[in-house]
C-alpha cells in the first residue's frame, strides 16, 4: 500500500494499491492504441486539449494548489505560483510548439532532402515531489503534442497530484489512454523500462536515481533524459548591487524549503563585501516566517519527507564537527519537527557534506574568494553541473565567469530558473538531454532523414 502524508500534520492523506503486473500490461497495451490514433492527429488537432488544459488549470487553481501543498509541503503561495506556471507552459506551446516540428529542408544533390520529427511511441516519465505539476508538465506537454503517449510514475507522496493531473487531461479532451498513471514502487520500474512498446524513459531525480535509471535505459536500449540534482554557484562579485543580490540570494535558496535542484546552494563572495553579505543574509534568514504551509503568510513549509530532514540534519551536524560555523539555524524547529530552521554556514572547506554533496533543504554555505578565476574555480569544483548565477555589474566580467562555468545554464544578475522559452538541464552529475523549448519537444522524437531523388 502506497500512502500520502501530510508532511506538516503527520496525517495520512490517501492510501494507494500498487498497480499488478497484469494491470500495467494492459495499461500500456492501451496506450500503444491511443498513440497510433493519436500520431496522426495535425498539431492544431493536438493542441486544442492542450489550450482547453490551460483553462481548467485556471479554473481549479486553487483546489489543485491546497492539493499540492497537503501532500509536500511548499507554502500556499508557492503552490499556487506552480499551477500558473503550468498554465503558462501550455499556453506557450499550445500556441508556438508548432514551428518546432516543422520539416526542415536541407540543400543536398537530391531532388529533395527533408529532415522531419517523428513521434516515438510510450515515453516512461519518472516524476519527483518537489514541483508535482510542474515538472510532469515540463516534460509531458510537449512530449504529447510531438505525437507520444505519456505514462507517467510520480513520486509516492504525491500520488493525489499525479491522478488529479491524469483526470485534468481527460477533462481537456486529450484520448483516453495517452496520458496514463501508473502507481508502484521504485523497484518495479525495470518492467516498464524493458516493454517493447516503452521507447523512451525520462526522470527528474537525484543523482543515484538517475544512475539507476540510466543503466536500465541502456540496458534495454531505449532513448533517456536525466535531469538530476544540482549544488549551484551564486557568484557575487563586489561591483554587484549589494542588496538585490542577498535578495536575490535568499529568495533562490530558501523557494520550496531549499528543496529545489536549481536552488543556489553555495554562495561565492568577493571577500571585501563577504561579512556585509554574511550580516545581510543571516538577517533575511531570521526574519522568514516558518509555519503551517496552508497559512498564505507561510514562507517556509515542513521539508517533504522525514527522511530528508534527517539527512539534510545530519549533513550539517557533520561539517560543524569538521569545522564549519553556524551563523544561524543549523537545527530542526522546535514548534514542528518537520521543518528545518533557515540555516546560513560559514568557515566552510571543500571536504564537508554541505559543500561536496546536494543539500536539499533550507541550508546555505558562504565562501570567500578574492579573484574571478578563484571563484570559477571554486562554482566548477563539484560533482554537478546544472545551474549558476553571477552578480555584477561589469558585463565584459560576467561573460567571462559564465564562460567558464560547467554548468546548463548561467543567469547574470537573476536567479536561475526554467522557462519554457529556453532549454533546460544540466552536464556532469546533473544529467544530460534537455528539457523545454524545441530542444524538449524534439527529445522524444525520430529525427529521419528522408532523401528523393
């Protein structure tokens, strides 16, 4: 039985039969159905459930973020930020997906040579809790309208969100049977990935995860995308303005109570504004409220799982005994064991967990650094690769730093966040293959050549 708890009030939410094996084959025997009808629908045909999706996240905005909100655990108005986002990504691509798979074609010897975008079958979407409407839409959205089936496993926790998402689609006008739920645990997943008529596996995930799933991709030979964890730079030189930057800062780190794979996790500092910038922080941090997350004055939220908290604890709890100061939180709230007080580190070496490993939660590290290459490579000295920020104001410096930054993307002068105008994912660690704009309509495609003459 797979359970949904409410993770601020301990309360069980709902409680789930994971699917058999005869019921996931003939889950996918339909949806192998679906999908051939659904193929050769034009776009305009598959974009109309697409727009119709757009309006009913708008209609049920609020009951969908409550929903969110009761099974992890993000404040009320963050919950309510995510559905407006989904609304916005299918209104984009509904609106503009289009063009991106149009045939293109190419000069060459031949009559005609024509590059064209074919849709591949069942794409295999492995979901996580932290954004539960938002990171199926990223992917999901723009799968469809390519001409796929989605069947989708989301996270345990968030099982309410992954069946209230199946039943929106339905509502839409999408078929029956293209986008499908599919409830069960990690272990099982090999089944699905090794189907015949599965032809492409996705997972936005932890790094282990993502290795787990990548190696049985490959070993069935089916095409994967990995978006994984992150451990971003926020660079913050001293011409940057000083106070939109620690904004900033706060803002990026502590969304979703830290728990975010794009989040800036490690804050490099020019060392003449570094105890400025400490001071700053450590402010911002202690005035955050921590709460009930359905309370809209609610900033931070319980973290999703207890297991995570006790992780994230114990990250911490280890680099203060190899030395790292607590400059504020550094522990669980005593009002709720759920949440974990906002925490900012300092005197932090590259050999401790908070600075070597993801911490996912509301903790962040500060460290000095005295010139542009120094700080490069500091952002650059971890296993991840999938996001970073630059604060200044000289722009020759921040193309530069960006430059030579191993990452997926660099923002300069704003946090890092995904758009669904721009691509998405990460190198390294982080994953590969990419998510949104064409790049992430055209991932789960055939790209067939075609040469008359």
């Amino acid at each position: 039985m797979i359970k949904s708890i409410n993770p601020y009030t301990k309360k069980i939410i709902g409680e789930y039969e994971s699917f058999s094996d005869q019921k996931i084959d003939q889950l996918i025997a339909e949806q192998q159905e679906s999908f051939q009808r659904w193929r050769l629908f034009s776009f305009a045909k598959r974009s109309k459930p697409v727009i119709k999706l757009a309006g009913l996240l708008k209609k049920h905005e609020n009951e969908l973020a409550s929903l969110v909100t009761s099974e992890m655990g993000k404040p009320i108005s963050e919950s309510v930020a995510e559905i407006r986002k989904c609304v916005w990504l299918c209104e984009y691509y509904g609106n503009e997906g289009e063009k991106y798979l149009a045939p293109e074609l190419v000069h060459t010897e031949a009559q005609e040579s024509v590059i064209s975008y074919e849709p591949k079958g069942i794409i295999f979407g492995i979901m996580p809790w932290n954004f539960p409407f938002w990171q199926v839409f990223r992917f999901a959205i723009p799968t469809l309208l390519a001409g796929n089936a989605v069947l989708l496993k989301h996270a345990p926790n968030v099982s309410g969100c992954s069946l209230a998402i199946e039943k929106l689609l339905l509502e839409a006008g999408f078929p029956q049977s293209l986008f499908s739920v599919v409830i069960l645990e990690a272990e099982r997943s090999e089944m699905i990935i090794k189907h015949p008529d599965i032809h492409g596996v996705t997972i936005t995930g932890s790094a282990n995860a993502g290795a787990a799933v990548a190696s049985l991709a490959g070993k069935y030979l089916k095409k994967s995308v990995m978006e994984l964890g992150g451990s971003d730079p926020l660079i913050a030189f001293a011409d940057a303005g000083l106070a939109a930057c620690c904004e900033a800062a706060t803002s990026s780190r502590m969304i979703n109570a830290g728990q975010v794979c794009i989040a800036a996790k490690r804050f490099l500092v020019e060392r003449s504004i570094f105890e400025e910038f400490v001071q700053h922080q450590k402010t911002a941090l202690v005035a955050l409220l921590i709460g009930d997350p359905l309370d809209s004055t609610t900033q931070i939220g319980p973290m999703a799982r207890p297991d995570l908290l006790d992780q994230l604890d114990q990250q911490v709890k280890e680099s203060v005994k190899m030395g790292a100061t607590v400059v504020t939180g550094g522990e669980k709230w005593k009002k709720n064991s759920a949440c974990y007080v906002p925490t900012l580190l300092t005197n932090v070496s590259f050999d401790m967990p908070v600075f070597r490993e993801e911490t996912f939660g509301p903790v962040a590290v500060v460290i000095p650094f005295d010139t542009a290459d120094e700080a490069i490579k500091i952002a650059n000295d971890t296993a991840y690769g999938l996001g970073a920020s630059v604060w200044t104001s000289d722009p020759a410096k921040a193309k530069y730093v960006a430059s030579r930054l191993d990452v997926g993307a660099v923002f300069v002068n704003s946090i890092t966040k995904s758009d669904p105008r721009l691509p998405f994912g990460g190198t390294k660690k982080s994953g590969y293959g990419r998510e949104l704009a064409h790049f992430g309509m055209i991932e789960f495609t055939n790209i067939k050549t075609t040469w008359i003459q």
